[in-house]
C-alpha cells in the first residue's frame, strides 16, 4: 500500500517575548522558549532529560551513575527534592550522605549535564504522603493550597533548598536550566503562582519554570511551561481492567498532549474533560514523564519490556516532542524511615500498596544501575537527536490521512513525517504496541510531497514493515555536502575519523533491506563494498545503492563536487544496539560494545561495566568469570589503549579497530551462595482490601499487600549464605556483585538479622540483591508468601497458587575495566 502525505509550511512561532521566560542575562548561551521549540545560544535545542532520585541511591555511587546516564544520550537530569526524605522530624534538615543535594548538583555540572530539582512540595513519587512529612500533614487540614499554616512550613524547607543550591543557577554557569513547581495539581492554578513566588522569594532562580500538565491541569497563565507524559503501561489502573486505552493511546502518532490516565487515581475526575488543550498552540510540546520502565503496586504488576519503551519514546518524536523526558531512567532503593516506612501505601490512605524498599522501575538503569535492553533502545534514539535533534525540533508533525480509526486499530499502518515545511525532513513509523502484536504491513511504500521540492518515494520497490518494527528514515538529509535523499536505515549519529572524512552511521531495519538514495548532484564519486548494486536513476537525478549487507563493513565512499569525502556505514539492527558516541581519549568516537561505556574527560578514559545476563534461567555455573571483552572505535587512537590486568590485542572490525581484552590471569572464583530452605509456606488468608473509596480518590477497594504478620506466621523462609570472594581483587565496584534469586510467590522480604534490607513483588522476574550493601559475610534470610488462590492481583505471569519457593540462588560478580591511552 502506498502512504502519502504534503508537508505544508509551518507558520512562525512566537517569539519569547511573549512567553516570560528569560534565562540569566550573564548565561553565554541563553536558553529561550517559542511556542513550537526550545533554543540555546541561539540555536534549537532538543533536550533529554532522565529521572534519577539521589536520595534513594547511596553517594558513593551517584558519580558513575550520572556518567552512565550521560553516555546513554541523557543531557539533562531530573530528581524530585523529595521533602520527607530531608525532613522527617520537624526541624531536623538533613542534607548528609544520601541526601546531599548540592554535591549531586555539582556533580551533573562536573559532567557537563543539566540538572532539574522537581522541589514539590507535594511530589507523589510513590512517596509516603506524596513526601510531605507527617508533621506537616498534622500542622493542616489544607494542604496543597495557601492556608498559612501549609505555606508557613513550605517557606522555610524551600529557603533550605535554595542554601543547597546557592551559586548553581545560570547566573554563575550552574547546571540548573529548570525548575518544577509541585506536581499532578490540577485545579489550583492560584497556588501554583504562590509556590513560585516563594520559590524566588527564597533565592531558586532558573530560565524554564515547569508543572506536569496532564489530567486537564489548569496553569496560572504563562507562569509554568506544561510538560507532559506517557506510559507504556500502569500500576494505579484496577487488577481487572486490562490494558488501559490511556496507554495504549501512545503508541499512535497523536497531536493530543494530555494523558488524563496519570495519577487519574488520586483525582475524581479529568478536569478539562473533552476540552481542547489550551496550551498546545502557546507552548512547544515538552514530557518530563515519557515511561522509561514502570513501577509495580501489589494489586497490579505491569512488565515493561524494551521494545514498549523504545516504541513509545520514538513514537513521541514523530507527534511532536522538543523535550524526551524520561521517568525513571535510574531506579533506586527507598530510604529506611525513621518514624515509618517511606512508601506509598494503603496505610497513608492511598489506592496503592507500593513495596517498602524496591523503587527499581524496570528502569533502563536498574535499582543497582543493572544494564537493562531498554538503555540500549534509547540510546540509539538518543545519539539520532544529538546529532539531529537541532534540525528536528524545528519539524512539524504532519499525520497522513487514512490514519487509524481508533485506539483498538491494529490494522492501519501507523506513521507520521516530521518536516521544515520546505523540502526536507523525517518519516517516523511504528508497528509495535505492548500485549497486542500489530501485524506485518507488505506491499509498504511512502511518498512525502514538499513545498519547495520534488516529492519523495521510498523505498525504491514496496517493502514488507514487520510486526514489531519502529524505525525513523531520514528524508534530504545533509551530510558534509552530501545529500541523501532517503534511506530505509535511520541515522545514528555522525563520527569524523582519521582522514577529516566524515562517517554517517545509520542503523538498518530488521526485515527491511536497506537502500540509499544519494542525490548525484552532490556527488562526484562513490564507491560501495563488495555486492552492493549502485546504479543512476537518470530521471530523478538519484543514485540508488542497494544490495547492502549491514555491518561493520558496510561502507558507501563518496565525495561532493567541493572536494569533501564523506562515508555512510549501515550497522545491522542488533550492532547498531552496541553504538556508543562520546569523548574518548581526546577526540569524539563512535565505539562499539557489548558492555556498558562510560566517558570519563575528567580522567581521559573509557570504562566497560559487563553487562549482567538479563531474566536468564539458573545457569549450572556456580560463578560468573569475567568474559573477554572487546570493543571497535573510529577513529582510532594514535596510540592503542591499555587496560590494567589485561592484554589488549588491536584487530580490525570492518571500518573500525577492535580492541580486545585478553584477562593476564583468570578470575578469582566466586563462591556459590548456600541456599537452605528453613520452613515451608503456609496458605495465607486472602489479602485484605483498602479502605473504602474517598471522596477525593473515587477509587473502590483493592487488595492491599499482606502485613508483617503473614510473613512471621505464613511465610516460606529461607537462609542464604554468601561466603566472600577469595582473592577478588580488584575489588568489584559498587553494584558489580549481584545475589540474583530465581523464586516463585507472591511477594519477598530479605532480613539480616531483623533488618530488612529488600524486597520484591512477583512479576516473572529474577529477584537481584546487591551485595555490597549489606554487611560481608552476614547471612540473609527470605521471607517468601505464596499467591492466595483468590487474590485480585493483576499478574504477567502467574504463579502456582500455595507455592512459595526459591528455586536456585547463584552470584553474579563483574569487573570494570578502565582503558587509556597514556
């Protein structure tokens, strides 16, 4: 089926003054709003921001933490300032260890990274009183609105606040770009003016002033830019409902901002109803909360895999986004309370029982920065915007007719082009959705019509789009002189080698052969590898390069007339997935990896983290030897780079070098944990309900989680024995040594001693424990609940009910490699 669609030229956007939002008149790259996108110095920017929770993540870790988030393409970081975790007891403010917010600050800035402090009050989080402390909630009955007694507790937590973060606004070339102004409130435009107001009043200063937007939010005039969300799927939803249509909307290309399905349980209804969005024409379209993984409650346990993620954060370019915000990018642990427990729960009069201490998220970073393959999904969408996001954000979203009729449409092709309204762009499609497969689409082609331009056909013979595939194919896309005037592979990212040539790296599409159209009035020369077909299509003026085999040698030469030598490396899918871009050694690099990349210019070296094996059966080794790793760079370094303790041997990889890393000795073994099981489970009573609906929730009873006395009476319990390592030298980094437990159940507690340390709700998953958080060599005993036979609890895969068992427990242990130069 042939898809069309005329791009038509885009009116002017406002101008910033008439949005008051100015950045520091000191900023030497002033960040400045239109009502279509973001500019920097002048120019477009695109920012990508992730959701990082310091306090719920030990200091010690939060250095290389950031640097992984920054090589996974995010440019600016997020973190609610969440208040009870600062304040539990009146008066006593802590900003030590865990919670110290300025040393977290100055550490994005260390590492040329943006920072956001989301400073609330209210948060939500999945935090005990939305982070309000319990004292504050005792001091008034109005919270969330100008009672003095409410504002009289907030100014002096917010003149702490702005203490923490003296001198890192943009007034002194501090990280800090953005500040949010509460959260999910919808109704009191009033007193969100009054909270910024403060805010100032107490030394916060920032160019961009935000507040969430969804559920019909009504804003105090242009005071607060709205930024908007998206989930692939939901906790707060009913056990019985299904997937909810508000998520299932996300993965259709949309101009409709609003999600009115986040945090549709703490409100009774939408406020704006079927309403036109009054700030979709006045402001650029920006998420802070696109769902990167997505918590679990007792009553309902989503599972959040990859290619849900990927779909969705690419689905929201092709709509229309100027600002990729994810929530959460980095998982975490929740504080150990010290009058209480700091979770959401029944118990503070939420719809949501949450788990005490896990807030991993499935986040591409997990609650032990575990690698996950989301990470890699949105680094690839990320390298595309870093490289072209300047040229993107400027795009408008154009939708084809003929789009799908409804949300339940699984049978229309769903795509969408970005354009600049005169001859060039981009062409997003998607053909995945989470729990229902779309199905293949043959016979596939486009034709894009341009004001300024010839239109576009592609690819040069209809394709079959494959179930599951989302992909963006660039259309007169610039390079160095050369114009391609569409490819079936999306652009990565662009590398300068050795030579000055410069190398778009672009990665092909599972099923779809890859073609490009080079326009021949940019060319004087091209060469293609080895079984490529390069013809001239006379009429079109066009060179048409097919017959490519992705990979690492997949390497189209060209020159233009004015003398400038370009290439273009088509990567298979699943190469493209291991493309890292940063500073390394001197000079930008494209490098290819298996493991996890860290860039560090503050030391001139690249790090490996091996990746730990993800939802992977008990393998029938009892340690986890440090496997030979490899990478492949371009260009390459004048010099090889060395990695202590090992033997880099150099070889070539196609248009790159490869480095290998040969260990000079093997591994130290790593002692198989000791699993004995102590006491079997017993059938627990049914899992209570929460209290009857509020009138401020409208939401009816849902199972809550069992209480501590089921696992005391109920529980299967076991002991774990973690012997240490000998002779694990180095020493593994912080969350390199990994208690992984495969079990089956309902819901999980570890204790040393009678402290917990862990828990986990049941979703199909292994269960990991970082070891280095818990004292050397103390036994851990589990605490495991079967699933009661009649428990309302949604599930992605069901247990057996009565059965609460851990069936192998073994411990991963990985070893960072640090590689330089000199």
């Amino acid at each position: 089926m042939r898809h069309r669609v005329t791009i038509t030229p885009p009116s002017a956007p406002r101008t910033r003054g008439r949005l008051p939002f100015a950045d520091a008149p000191s900023a030497p790259d002033p960040i400045e709003v239109t009502s279509r996108w973001l500019s920097r110095g002048g120019r477009p920017w695109f920012p990508v921001s992730g959701e990082f929770h310091y306090s719920r993540y030990p200091a010690r870790e939060w250095e290389e933490e950031l640097l992984k988030m920054k090589a996974g393409g995010i440019t600016v970081v997020a973190s609610y300032v969440i208040w009870i975790h600062h304040e539990e007891t009146e008066g006593r403010v802590r900003f030590d260890a865990h919670r110290d917010l300025r040393r977290f600050a100055l550490l994005c800035a260390r590492h040329g990274l943006d920072f956001i402090p989301r400073i609330g009050p209210w948060s939500h989080a999945e935090v005990r009183n939305g982070g309000l402390p319990d004292w504050v909630l005792g001091r008034t009955t109005a919270s969330r609105t100008d009672d003095p007694a409410y504002l009289a507790a907030v100014r002096p937590w917010w003149e702490a606040i702005a203490s923490q973060l003296d001198g890192l606004g943009r007034a002194h070339d501090g990280p800090i770009v953005a500040i949010q102004i509460e959260n999910e409130l919808y109704d009191r435009p009033g007193h969100l003016r009054t909270l910024k107001r403060m805010a100032r009043e107490a030394g916060l200063s920032a160019p961009l002033w935000t507040s969430t937007a969804w559920g019909g939010v009504h804003l105090p005039g242009d005071e607060l830019l709205p930024l908007y969300g998206g989930y692939p799927d939901a906790f707060w939803t009913e056990a019985d409902g299904g997937w909810p249509d508000t998520c299932r909307k996300h993965f259709f290309f949309t101009h409709q901002r609003d999600d009115e399905g986040i945090g549709a349980d703490l409100r009774p209804t939408t406020v704006r109803g079927t309403e036109p969005d009054p700030h979709a024409d006045r402001f650029p379209w920006l998420t802070c909360e696109l769902g990167a993984g997505m918590a679990v409650a007792y009553h309902r346990r989503p599972r959040v895999e990859a290619a849900d993620v990927g779909a969705l954060g690419l689905t929201k370019i092709g709509c229309g986004s100027v600002w990729q915000g994810y929530y959460m990018f980095h998982g975490g642990t929740n504080p150990t309370g010290e009058h209480t427990t700091l979770q959401e729960s029944h118990a503070t009069a939420y719809p949501n029982d949450l788990p005490v201490l896990t807030y991993d998220f499935q986040a591409p970073l997990g609650e032990y920065g575990q690698y996950r393959p989301s990470y890699d999904e949105l680094r690839l969408q990320h390298l595309l915007l870093a490289d072209f996001g300047e040229a993107i954000a400027p795009m408008r979203s154009v939708l084809p007719d003929g789009r799908p009729r409804d949300r339940h449409d699984r049978d229309t092709l769903r795509w969408a082009v970005r354009g600049d309204g005169r001859a060039s762009g981009f062409l997003f499609v998607t053909n995945h959705q989470p729990h229902e497969p779309l199905p293949d689409h043959p016979d596939t082609s486009f034709t894009i019509g341009f004001p300024e331009a010839p239109p576009l056909t592609l690819p040069s013979a209809p394709v079959t789009v494959p179930a599951g595939a989302y992909f963006c194919w660039p259309l007169r896309l610039d390079v160095s002189g050369l114009r391609l005037d569409w490819a079936t592979a999306q652009p990565v990212c662009t590398v300068v080698d050795d030579d000055g040539r410069t190398v778009l790296v672009l990665a092909a599409t599972d099923g779809i052969p890859p073609e490009l159209a080079l326009d021949a009035r940019t060319v004087t020369t091209v060469a293609a590898p080895p079984g490529a077909d390069v013809r001239t299509v006379t009429d079109d003026d066009r060179i048409l390069i097919t017959g490519l085999r992705p990979g690492t040698d997949a390497l189209v030469e060209a020159a233009t007339p004015a003398g400038d030598r370009v290439a273009l490396l088509v990567l298979d899918a699943e190469t493209a997935r291991t493309a890292y871009r940063g500073e390394a050694w001197g000079a930008p690099r494209l490098v290819l990896c298996d493991a996890g990349v860290v860039f560090d210019a503050t030391t001139d070296e690249v790090r490996l983290h091996p990746r730990t094996p993800a939802d992977e059966e008990p393998r029938a080794r009892v340690h986890t030897p440090a496997p030979t790793l490899s990478l492949s760079v371009l260009p390459a370094p004048r010099r090889p780079p060395t990695a202590p303790g090992a033997t880099v041997k150099e070889s070539r990889d196609g248009a790159l070098t490869r480095y290998t890393l040969v260990p000079d000795e093997d591994p130290p073994t790593v002692p198989a944990p000791a699993l004995t099981a102590l006491r079997p489970a017993t059938p627990p009573p049914r899992p209570p309900s929460s209290p009857a609906p509020t009138s401020a929730t409208g939401v009816p009873g849902r199972a809550s989680a069992p209480t501590d006395a089921h696992y005391d009476t109920n529980a299967a319990v076991y002991r774990v024995d973690v012997p240490a390592s000998r002779a694990a030298t180095p020493t593994p980094p912080p969350g390199a040594d990994l208690l992984r437990l495969h079990w089956t159940g309902d819901v999980a507690r570890a204790y040393v001693g009678d402290t917990l340390v862990a828990d986990q709700y049941f979703t199909g998953r292994p269960w990991d424990i970082a070891l280095d958080r818990l004292p050397p060599g103390a036994p851990l005993t589990l605490r495991i609940l079967p699933l009661a036979a009649d428990a309302a609890v949604h599930l992605p895969v069901t247990p057996p009910a009565g059965v609460a068992e851990v069936r192998h427990a073994e411990r991963i242990t990985t070893r960072t490699w640090r590689l330089r130069t000199t």
